[in-house]
C-alpha cells in the first residue's frame, strides 16, 4: 500500500509523460520506480503477462495494473493522469480495508488458472493463519495434501510458482519471510487480509493524529489515514515511509506547496487540525514565512486575440461569454481558466473557433486537492463505480473480467433444456418408475448435472450421477450422501456408489430453487 501511495504523489508532483509509441518515457519511469520498494524480482516468478512487456519491468507493469485496477489513474494522449474523486475516494478508506481489496485484485488477477495453484492460494489466507505465526511451505503443503486438495508430488514447476507466491506477497508488504537453520521456507502475516463484515467493522477507528517537533520533524503513527499523507506529501519533505513515517518541514516545501496553489495559512490550518498542536517556534516560523511569501506571484493566462474588430465585437456582445472573458485591449481578452470548454462551445457556435493548439492545450500540472467527504457523496450518486469492473493489464489468470457482465437472470428451460417436455411428476415427488422409466430420469439428471433424492431401506440419501453404464441391465455411478429419515443432512461426506435401480424404491430429481 505504501509503494502505490508513494506512486501516486509521485505522479501528481511530476506527472508520468509518454513517448510517442504510449509507453512511458524511461527517464520518468525509473525515478517513478525508485519511489517504491518493490522490485522486479520479488514478482518475476509469477511470469505475469502483460502490454509492452519488452519496455516495463514486471514491477513497473504491477504498480500501473493495481492503479488502473482503482480507477486512480487514466490514460491520456500525453501523460498518465490521476482521477480527482477516485483518489479522493480511495484515499478515504481505512488502511486495513484498502489492503484487503488490493489483495483480492491480486489474488483475481494474479494467479494461474490452475486448480492446484488456486488451492495452494486460498489455504494461506485461512483462519487457522494468523498474523505474526510462522509457518513453513512445507506444512501448508501437507495440511492440503490431507485434505486430498494436491498430490503429494507437486511438479517443480508448481513448487517454484508457490515460492514465487510468497516473495511476491512479501514485497507487496503482506508477508515477512524467513528461513530455518535446515534452510527450509518460512513465513507469516505481517497484515492479513480480512474478508468477513464483522471484520469490517473494526476498522470503524478513531483516526489518529500525527505528532510535530520542535526540531521541525513530523512523526506519523501508522493509524494516520492517506487521506491525511496526501497533503503532508504537499507541505513536508518526506524523509522516510516504515511502520512509523517521519516527515519534515521546511522553508523549502512550504514554497513549493505555494507553488501549487495552496497558502501558508491553509498549511497551518491543516498542521493545527491534524496534529497534537504545533510547538511554538514552529508555529512563529510559518507566521514568518507567511509574511515573505506570495506577496506578489506571477500568473499564466490563457489570451484570445481576434484579428479585427467585427469579430471582437460579436464576442463582447454574446450574454453567454459573459464573466468567462475579460477584455484588455480592442482585440484581446483573457479567458477564464476554468470554462476554457465552454468558451470554445461558443466561439464554434460563432464561426470564430481558434485554430488548435488554443483554447485547448493542457495545464501545468497541479497537486490534487482532495474531495471532501460531502464532494465524494454527492459524487457518488451519479458517480457509482464497482472496483472489481476494472480491466487492467495483468491477465495471469482467468480472463472473465474481460468480458461484459451479463445481470439477466435466465429462466429455467434456459439452465435445463427441455424441462417443458418431460413429466412435472419426476420434479416434485418421490415414486417408484419401471427400470426403463427411472433410466430415462437418471439420464435426465445426468445431462443437467443435478442431483437426484432416492428413498433406500425407508430413508433419503442425494445422489450426484456422474456416469451411466448398461442398456436394459444398467447402473449408474456418482457420489451419495445419506440423509436420514427426515431427509436433512447428516453431516455425513459424499462417498463412491455403483447402483442399480432395484437397490432404491423410489427417486425424484433435485433442481436448485428458481
């Protein structure tokens, strides 16, 4: 989490330029990257496939993916860009909670289809691991063998993804690993992922303040949210990201902050609310550099020029230009910054638009000023976004979330072809059939894959059919379950059967509920 934070300041002080073919300029992409922790070997092993593969680093591709995955950054013909109310939104959650939705975009995009693999990845996030407790790949390993979920012999192959695993885990922060004096792999949760609401609600906390020094450093405790980094990555110096962060003030940041737009005062605002107090030299410091600083500024400003006066005067002289131009000369007029869009409308509607580049060119770049929790509410409303319909660059694993979601609900002939041909009796009661007739109904349940109820010895058992064998003589074999005269469950596991139609007296098939 604290790799993608750093990412994202990093990007909205510099920007991430492209070249002409849409990759990153390499200049940019490795000062980017050594903002981070991660490194292209703690995830080389996964051997993630993605675009460009040939210009960015394994680490670099996963850093863009899980910013895409967020919807915190897009694409634009020149640079990558941060979006305003998804950071702002982002940057709002709880720290636990934004590792545990990162963990599942890891988890969904990360892993190979493969059965084993996918297993292997579940039994690490189990309850019966917990933070701070080691254990060895070799006993997660066995408790899945005795589970029949892998074989004992795992391909080599397998053996070095599931390693592989464990260093990327480690590297995104969740793991700490280690080894035995046997040189045997260990490793335990430094942050597990919580998946259950009642987890959820714990991380409903109080949010903590940070801590200013006389000596003008700042100690941030880990329970400070980002929202609260985002803007001490804008006024401070960052001095080092752990478990406890340290930030510093200065003369230095506090002008580059005003470089930006914000003001002295609205720095000391924000020092005031969201520390312990600020000491008082620290605080005549500020005051100092209040007075020193943006007394005078220089502005940039967009200016619309006109090449004689009739087409001056029309623009002067339209209601819907007014207070979006200011006229400084017979044929000049600053535009406003903020409705350069709407300008342009009207200059189009006029026959008077400006060749481009004009009116449209891009901005300096500017350090995002978070949304407001009211701003991101009122956003959402029209603004309603699913993280997990993102599709980002990493497809190691299934791709279905490449694929449109179907939300239509199917009816039943469509999930059982031809259930309007055959008896509604074989559906809803339990009967005794002639050989020939309970054929046809096992053959029935076997095409759809459902379950059949059959009465054996006075007592229920479900059947999963998953062959049948024989023509007049026949039998079919699955997987049965005895479910006691009441015909509830038992508890009691599936197990091999090879039956016969005499060896139950009567049978139903079992659909799920519609």
């Amino acid at each position: 989490m604290v790799d993608l934070f750093r990412g994202l300041t990093w990007i909205a002080h510099h920007g991430l330029p492209l070249t002409a073919k849409g990759t990153i300029h390499q200049k940019s992409l490795h000062k980017w990257l050594e903002q981070v922790e991660l490194t292209e070997q703690d995830v080389v092993g996964l051997n993630l496939r993605y675009p460009h593969q040939e210009v960015y680093p394994a680490h670099a591709a996963v850093m863009l993916d899980m910013l895409l995955a967020l919807g915190v950054i897009r694409k634009e013909r020149g640079s990558w860009s941060l979006n305003a109310h998804e950071l702002s939104q982002w940057l709002s959650r709880p720290v636990q909670q934004m590792n545990d939705l990162l963990f599942r975009e890891v988890m969904l995009r990360y892993v190979p289809d493969d059965v084993a693999l996918t297993h292997f990845t579940f039994r690490l996030i189990a309850a019966d691991l917990v933070e701070g407790q080691w254990y060895s790949l070799h006993e997660v390993h066995a408790s899945l063998t005795k589970q029949r979920m892998l074989h004992e012999e795992l391909p080599q192959d397998k053996l070095l993804w599931m390693r592989s695993w464990l260093e990327a885990l480690c590297g995104l922060g969740w793991l700490d690993l280690g080894e035995t004096q046997e040189g045997e792999l260990v490793f335990r949760w430094s942050m597990k992922p919580l998946f259950t609401e009642q987890d959820a609600m714990s991380l409903l906390i109080a949010e903590e303040c940070f801590y200013i020094q006389p000596d003008f450093e700042i100690i941030v405790p880990p329970e400070v949210s980002y929202r609260v980094r985002w803007e001490l990555e804008l006024y401070c110096e960052n001095v080092t990201m752990d478990v406890m962060s340290i930030y510093r003030l200065s003369r230095t940041s506090i002008a580059a902050a005003t470089q930006q737009g914000r003001t002295v005062e609205e720095a000391i605002d924000f020092l005031q609310n969201g520390s312990a107090g600020i000491p008082d030299n620290v605080l005549l410091s500020l005051k100092q550099w209040a007075k020193e600083m943006g007394r005078t500024s220089l502005a940039e400003v967009q200016l619309l020029r006109c090449k004689d006066e009739e087409a001056a005067s029309r623009i002067a002289a339209h209601p819907e230009l007014g207070g979006m131009l200011e006229q400084i000369g017979p044929l000049v007029f600053i535009v406003d910054q903020d409705r350069l869009n709407k300008v342009e409308k009207v200059l189009e509607e006029l026959s008077l638009s400006p060749p481009r580049p004009g009116l449209g060119q891009s901005l300096e770049l500017k350090y995002i000023q978070l949304e407001t929790d009211a701003e991101i509410v009122e956003q959402e409303a029209t603004h309603n976004r699913d993280i997990t319909d993102q599709q980002a660059w990493i497809y190691n694993g299934r791709d279905y979330q490449f694929y449109e979601r179907d939300i239509s609900i199917p009816k039943g002939d469509q999930l059982f072809p031809g259930m309007q041909d055959i008896p509604g009796v074989w559906l809803r009661e339990l009967r005794k059939y002639h050989p020939s007739t309970a054929r046809k109904i096992a053959q029935q349940a076997l095409e759809w894959k459902a379950k059949m109820i059959l009465k054996m010895d006075e007592q229920l058992a479900e059947f999963i059919p998953e062959r049948m064998e024989g023509e007049e003589s026949w039998h079919i074999h699955g997987l049965l379950m005895n479910l006691g005269m009441d015909g509830k469950d038992t508890g009691q596991a599936l197990r091999q059967a090879s039956l016969t139609p005499e060896q139950w007296d009567e049978m139903r098939i079992l659909l799920p509920e519609l």
